[in-house]
C-alpha cells in the first residue's frame, strides 16, 4: 500500500476483491480504519528490534515471578 490515504472507492474495490461486499454507507469508514491501521504499522515498522529476541527464545516457564511492587 503506498503512503496516500485510502479513497472509499478503493476500500469498496478491495473489500470486494476479498470476497467481502461493502454497503456502500460503511466505504469512508472502512477506509479511515485501513488509513488508521497502516500509519500505526508504520510507526511499528520504524522501531529497532535489534537486541529483541525473537519469540521462539521466550521461555514462560523459567520466568521467576516475584509479587513485590
């Protein structure tokens, strides 16, 4: 998807393409959310992950809990 917002034509068109038909009063509000979701993605996208482990290394069993605040 590139950087310029969703028209509601465009949501329409995608959302049919999916197998999913839009009335046509839910296109603007179908396309603001996909506009919402992919600038939160994008700001996902610009953090640095680097010394994260990938989730495969997360071990929920060696977690030692503690209860002091």
């Amino acid at each position: 998807m590139s950087s310029a917002e969703l028209t509601p034509a465009e949501a329409a068109r995608w959302a049919a393409r999916a197998g999913l038909p839009l009335p046509a009063d839910r296109h603007a509000v179908v396309a603001a959310t996909a506009d919402h979701i992919h600038s939160v993605v994008a700001v996902l996208r610009e953090l640095d992950f680097g010394d994260t482990p990938p989730a495969l290394a997360y071990r929920a069993e060696q977690e030692t809990h503690d209860a002091a605040v």
